[in-house]
C-alpha cells in the first residue's frame, strides 16, 4: 500500500486542461486531413443532374427534360472540355432535339406527352458517347371520354340508371387506377363491363329531371383528374317497350288492328315519340311491303292503337317489329316489339298461265294429252289445301263437260283415253284451294287431230349447238309454214331422279322467238342449258282454223335416253383387233403350257410311293443299319425263308418316315456288297414260282443291290473327314 502510494503524482487541473487541449488539437488536425482527402476522391457525377421540369405528367402536356451541371468546371472534367457543346440526350438509343439554356446546361422539349409506363421509355444525357445519367418517369393518361352515355328504364322514379363509357387506351400505366361517378351527392364505383375497355357506373336518381349532372373522376397516382358532363332527360331515358298486354281487334285477308295497355302515357306529355315499324314476311318472298298503310298510333285511355292496311297477301304470314324513343338524335330506342300472325285465306286471285299452243301429243300415245302451264308461286296460293282445276269441253258444246280422266300435277295435266281425232276440245283451267276455285280461269283449245296436218305445224330437229360463244338451241320450220308468226320456247329444271321430268316445285319458263329460217334460241347468261329440259311449239294467226300442232320436247324428254351415234375411226378398229388376236394366242399358249406340265410324272424308288412328305425339318430320321460283319456271317436261307424276310425288309422301309437330315447330321451309308450265292444252296421251288431266278440274277437286277436307301446331302460339299469301310 506505501509501496504504490509512492508512484502516484499528484493532479493539477493546469495540466488537465492542457491535455485536453492538445487532444482537440490533434483531432481537428485528423478530421482536415481526411476531410481533404474525401473532396480530393469526389465524384464528379455527383455534380451531373437530370430530371423533367415537372412532376404528375398526363396525356398532352407539355414539360421539358434538362441536364445540367452545378459547375462549368466539373463539366468540362467529365467531358474534357467543351461545356454544354459536348452534352446531348437519346431516347431508345436515337439523338433527341436538345437546346443549350448555357454553358452547363441542355434540355429537350415535348410539347405533347404519350402515356407510358415508369419503366418502359427513358432518356439519356450523354457526353462523349459515354452515359452520365438516366431519367425513367411515367406520363398518366388522361380522361378524353367521347362515348360516355347514360339511360334508365321508364319505371318508378327514383330508378336505377346505368352509364358506360371506354377508359383510355392506355389506361394500365398505372395498375391501381379506379373511376368513380358522381350524380348530385352520390358517388359509386365504376366497374369493368367484360374484357374490354368499358366501364359501367350504377347508381339511382329521379326520372323527372330534365337535366343530368355527372362527375366521372380518375384515381391513380397522380393528381387526381376528371370530367365532366350533362345529358337531357330524352338522351337517358327508356320508353316503355309497346304491346303489353296485347289484343287483336281486327284481322281479315289485307289488314289488322292492335291494341295494348300504356299505363304512363301522361309521362310524355310534351315530349314527341318517334317510331320505328317494320314489317316482315315469312318466307321472303321478295313481295314489297311499301303499298302497306300503317296508321299512326293512337293515344287512348290508357291505351295504344296501331292498324295496318292493304297487306299485299292473303293467307301469309306477316311478323310486325315495333320500337319507339323521344324524338332526339341520341335518344335510346325501346325494347323491340316483335308479333307475328297470319291472314286470313280467300279465293286464288288468277288462274295458272296456259300458252296457246302448250299441249304435247306423243305419237305413240294418240290418245294421252299433256297440258303445260306456268304454276303459281306459293304466295299466290292465298289458302290452304291449293290445287288446279281441269274441266274438259267440247269446242261444238260448250256447256257439255267431258268426264275424262285427269292426273293433275303441279306444271301439267295429264288427260287419258280422250278421242282427240274426232272432235275439237277446249281446255279450261283453274286455281283452286279449301275456299273454292279462282274467278278467272286460262283456257286453250286442242284442235281435231288429223294427223297428216298436226305433224307438218310442230318444229323439227330440235338439237342442242354450240354457239359463238356458249351452247344454244336449234330447230328446224314445220313443214307447214303459211300463217306462221312466231315460236315459244319452253324450259324447265329437270327432276333430279328422272331426267325426263320436270322438277314440280319450280315453275316452267318460256320465251317469244320471231319467224326464222336458221332458228336458234341462246338462254340468257348464267344459264346452263344441259340444266333444263327444252321444248319449241310453232305459232300461227288466229285466221288459221287448224292452229298449233303442239310442243315438240327433245328426244329424250317423253321417252328414254338416246344415245348419240359417235363415228368410229377404222385405225381405231384396226388396232383393236389386232390387240384381240395377240391377247388370244397369249392366252392359247398358256393353256397348252398348264396341259404339258400336268401330264409330268415323278417315278419314286422303290417304298417311297406310298411315303408322305414331312415338313418337319427338325427330325431326326430313323435308319435301318445293319453291320456289315453280321452280313457276312449270315448262312443262306430257304427261299421261302428268302421272300418272307424280303417282305419284312419291304414293310419295314414302307413304315419309315423320310424327313430332311441337317448337314452336320448326316452320315453317309455303309458301303454294301451285293451277296454272292453259294455254291451248295439249293433253292426251294415255290408251286407259285415254278421258275424263280437266281439271287445272283435277282441282286442284278436291282439298282441298289443292299436293298437300302442312299440318303444324299442337301447340300453339294462333301465330308472331307470321312473314310470310307473296306
């Protein structure tokens, strides 16, 4: 404790306060130097700045993009001299317009701004190729509405309204943007109205105002921006769809009278309506509607009337569509009312057209008349139930009906077992539907029929041509040809399932041809004339007592097809009998070929006739191998002994099957010797072979003196290995 005590020195507040001076010192003195290090190490772009002149850019607006220095001379450091010369801009790396402002400063000027994203378009200031620095802002769109557009239903007031407008284009640069519309002090969101660009506002106000005010507003990251705008009461409302309620008070042939309930008819009071009618037939008939007379509506008590007049046909069905606004150029139109209703049916109003000469007689058929007209369209059929009348008269008694038979179609009648050779006929035709026959009738007279006279007024050699330019009908004169004044042609769509025939659901058609020589008859143009069947009938003045003879059809209408006769070429005939002749001696040269190779017989070994073929190829095959040594060894037998053991061997060879032996398998027979006969065998006659031979002839004779099979190989290469046994 002493010991320590000795070391301490005693504190003076002089020298306390000196140390902490010095200290100071020395801390100044650090904090210089670093501070002048720390400017000499400075960054010169942080002197470089660059920016737009304005903030919360939208669509249209002007601004300016400037870059500048805070000193000329860190400028001039960054660009090597030059100043405000040396610094330009780019944008998607192409050089903007810039203006020099002064020795350290350029801008660029847009006068007009286009939406776009933070992110998606930039600028650049630039010295010395080398960028300095880059300025990324976004420009908001802006509301430029032109298809905003309110309505409300005509119901209880308030009612609910709706108002759809299209945001901008470009809307999305900003993610989060919203609009809101403001009727009065109602504010409600506006919502998408699908995938597009529409947006719809719903809220409720008052029906009875006659002016609107609506504050459309858009909210996005920017200040917030909105529009403006006023619509009349005719601009938003909805009239009430027409027909509720509907009655019919009047219907007959040509007109009709509806009535239906309109409840708030006194909310139109001083208001003019518009209407839109409109008038429909079904089927189209291409008939023209503009005779029709559509009375105005008419206001009753609680009540609406609307007639129409002078429909142009009875028994069609008509469909009325009816639509009704305020009288102002962007008023909206009510919901369509649409009826639909019939006629009533009355009697046809004409007869079918019937030409003067449009009856056929077919040579082979005295007695058979055909009798052609122009059927009428459906429209005209002015009933259910349509049909054609036929009465038949004698030209001497008119008020004398024939009781023949008629089959009636829907372009002809076809009359049978009618003396036409003995009198003159007239033939009258009616229309015909549930109600009764039609007031009018067509009529045609078929003169008495001498046959020499009736064929000399009929057209001849009808024939199909080729024109100057398209296909076209020809025809000869009659033969008789005093009083003759003009031809008719007839055409009608042939029946897709017999061509002979006409199609019944299209009508025939004809035309007038003046007096010719060289007569032709070219249809008009989009007509293909192989579509139509095709008949001409001579016509002559009425001071002829005899008159037509009648329609002549092209050959193949009134019976089968004819074939044309093609003139053959005798080269053609030529080449096709010679072809004729060499396909029959090939054909004589096959046939004796199969008879020479059918007569080809196979003579088989001995055994080997009555053995299957195998075709199993696997198969090992059985051989029948006796050792030559036991052979040799064997004494001689009896003969009978002989045959029988020969008839074994036989048996045996008979019951073996002979399949194919593998090469690597197969292992050539023993050499055999034939057996010589010894000299003390005595052979025992036989009572069935009083004179056998020898065994030495008997083995002679014998191809194969063993008795056995040679196998051979099937393949050519023989065993190089082998040897043979003595």
């Amino acid at each position: 404790m002493t010991q320590m005590g000795r070391y301490r020195r005693p504190i003076n507040s002089t020298n306390l306060k000196f140390e902490m001076l010095r200290f100071v010192l020395v801390s100044v003195f650090v904090a210089s130097y670093c501070c002048s290090q720390c400017r000499g190490d400075d960054d010169p772009l942080d002197h470089i700045h660059f920016e737009p002149s304005r903030s919360n850019i939208r669509e249209g607006q002007a601004y300016n993009v400037t870059c500048w220095a805070d000193s000329l001379a860190a400028l001039n450091k960054l660009c090597d001299g030059g100043g405000a010369e040396r610094l330009y801009m780019q944008a998607n790396r192409l050089n903007l317009t810039v203006h020099i402002l002064n020795g350290s400063t350029i801008y660029h000027e847009v006068r007009s701004a286009q939406p776009k994203h933070e992110r998606a378009f930039g600028y650049e200031c630039l010295c010395n190729g080398k960028s300095l620095l880059s300025s990324y802002f976004r420009v908001g769109v802006r509301l430029q509405v032109d298809d905003f557009s309110c309505r409300f239903e005509e119901a209880e007031s308030p009612a609910t309204f709706t108002c759809s407008f299209s945001k901008p284009a470009l809307s999305d640069v900003v993610a989060k943007a919203n609009y809101t519309l403001q009727h009065n002090n109602q504010i409600v969101e506006c919502q998408p109205a699908g995938k597009g660009l529409q947006m719809q506002c719903i809220g409720r106000l008052d029906i009875f105002n006659e002016v609107y005010n609506f504050t459309l507003r858009l909210h996005d990251h920017l200040d917030e921006h909105f529009q403006r705008f006023q619509l009349r009461r005719e601009q938003m409302i909805v009239l009430e769809r027409p027909g509720s309620n509907l009655n019919v008070t009047s219907l007959n042939s040509s007109s009709i009278c509806l009535e239906w309930s309109a409840k708030r008819s006194t909310n139109h009071i001083g208001y003019t309506i518009e209407w839109s009618k409109q008038l429909l037939m079904l089927p189209p008939n291409g008939s023209s509607d503009s005779g029709v007379i559509w009375s105005d509506p008419e206001q009753l008590t609680n009540k609406e009337r609307l007639c129409l007049f002078r429909l142009p046909r009875p028994y069609q069905n008509y469909t009325i569509q009816l639509k009704r606004r305020y009288a102002y150029a962007s008023a909206h139109w009510s919901r369509t009312f649409v009826y639909s209703f019939c006629t009533h049916p009355e009697l046809p109003a004409r007869p079918p057209v019937v030409w003067p000469s449009g009856y056929h007689i077919d040579p082979k058929r005295p007695s058979e008349l055909h009798i052609y007209w122009q059927q009428l369209p459906q429209v005209e059929h002015n009933g259910p139930g349509f049909t054609y009348n036929v009465t038949i008269q004698k030209a001497r008694y008119p008020h004398e009906i024939i009781a023949a038979r008629v089959e009636i179609e829907s372009n002809r009648a076809i009359v049978r077992n009618l003396s036409l050779h003995s009198d003159s006929f007239t033939i009258i035709v009616l229309s015909q539907n549930s109600l009764g026959s039609s007031l009018q009738s067509s009529r045609i007279r078929i003169p008495r029929q001498q046959e020499s006279m009736q064929a000399r007024r009929v057209p001849k050699n009808l024939a199909i041509g080729t024109g100057e330019s398209r296909k076209q009908l020809t025809w000869e004169p009659p033969e008789e040809q005093k009083l003759l004044t003009s031809y008719t042609v007839y055409w009608c769509s042939w029946n897709t399932t017999d061509r002979s025939e006409c199609n019944a659901s299209v009508a025939l058609d004809s035309a007038e041809v003046e007096r010719c020589t060289q007569c032709q008859y070219e249809p008009s143009a989009g007509t293909l004339i192989d579509a139509f069947n095709w008949a001409v009938s001579a016509n002559y003045d009425a001071r002829d007592a005899i008159g037509s003879g009648g329609i002549r059809w092209l050959a193949w209408y009134h019976g089968p097809f004819t074939t044309a006769v093609v003139k053959s070429d005798p080269k053609q005939n030529l080449q096709g009998l010679v072809a004729l002749i060499i396909l029959g001696g090939f054909i004589y040269f096959l046939v004796q070929k199969y008879r020479y190779m059918s007569d080809i017989k196979v003579d088989l070994p001995v055994g080997l006739q009555s053995v299957p073929a195998l075709t199993i190829v696997e198969q090992e095959l059985p051989l029948l191998v006796v050792d030559q040594h036991q052979r040799q060894q064997q004494q001689p037998q009896p003969q009978q002994q002989l045959e029988e053991l020969q008839e074994e061997q036989t048996n045996f060879d008979s019951s073996v099957e002979y399949a194919a032996v593998r090469f690597e398998c197969f292992r050539p027979p023993d050499t055999l010797k034939a057996a010589q006969p010894m000299s003390d065998y005595v052979s025992t006659l036989s009572p069935l072979f009083p004179s056998a031979p020898p065994a030495a002839d008997l083995a002679a004779s014998l191809d194969n003196p063993s008795g056995y099979i040679c196998m051979q190989s099937i393949r050519p290469t023989q065993v190089t290995g082998y040897v043979s046994l003595p």
